[in-house]
C-alpha cells in the first residue's frame, strides 16, 4: 500500500464518517422541528403557554419487562402509565401509554423527547412521540 492509497482510504474514512454525524444530526434536528410544530399548533388553536396540559408519551417496547421497566421510571416522573401487547398479527411488541400535566413549551418538550429517547432505548424499544388537547403530529402543520 502506497502512501497516496492510505491518504485515499483515510479521506474515503473521514467522508463516511461525517456523512454518518450529519444523518445523526439530522434526524435529531427533525424529531425537535416536530416539538416545534406541535407547539406551534397548540397555541395557534389558543393554548395558553402558561397553563399545564395533560401530556400524552408513547412507546414502543419490545416485551412486558421492558414495559415494567420503563412504567417504573414514569411512575416516579408523576406519570400515568398503562401497556398492552400489541396486535398478535403486528408482532409480539407491546405498546406504552404515559400521561401527566405540565407545561407546553418548544424547550421543554424538545427535553422532555431528549429524555424519553434515552428511556425507550435503554429498554430496546422506541419513543414515538407525544400529544395533547388534540393535537398529533398528523394535524401540525407542515412547512
């Protein structure tokens, strides 16, 4: 191997690389633009940012273990916290439901899905996301 072909194989290297922390970063980019929007939304239909909502966080978890783990953590959170397997033919996950008041904000739910990422991934499982007072992310607005 020539000097020019380690040189090569190191750009080649270093271009995967950042290509890999720009998808990383992206993808976290957009999960905090759909905070945004829902919050855009809730007070574009009046809600008050001062007032607390009941907040609704769901997950994906890949057993009951898994769920009583992470209903245990919520639990301590203040949170409402129920789970259920989800439908036989869909495969043998199951679903968490937590909910709580607290206050609507961009900085705060963009935390708030900072936190519940880390959680579902410590049980092997996914955060989908969060709702209130109707809003979903199916009714934000896009840009």
């Amino acid at each position: 191997m020539t000097v020019t072909e380690a040189l090569l194989g190191l750009a080649a290297l270093l271009a995967a690389f950042r290509i890999y922390i720009a998808i990383k970063k992206y993808r976290g980019a957009q999960m905090d633009d759909w905070d945004e929007r829902l919050v855009k939304n809730l007070r574009a239909q009046g809600g008050d940012p001062f007032s607390p909502y009941e907040v609704d966080f769901f997950f994906d978890l890949p057993d009951a273990a898994a769920c009583e783990k992470i209903a245990a953590q919520l639990r301590a959170q203040n949170c409402n916290v129920d789970f259920r397997p989800v439908d036989a033919d869909r495969g043998d996950s199951f679903t968490l439901h937590a909910n709580r008041k607290m206050r609507v904000s961009v900085p705060d739910m963009q935390a708030m899905t900072v936190e519940m990422r880390a959680l579902a991934a410590s049980a092997g499982g996914r955060y989908d996301g969060w709702a209130t007072a109707g809003i979903t992310r199916a009714s934000a607005p896009r840009r």
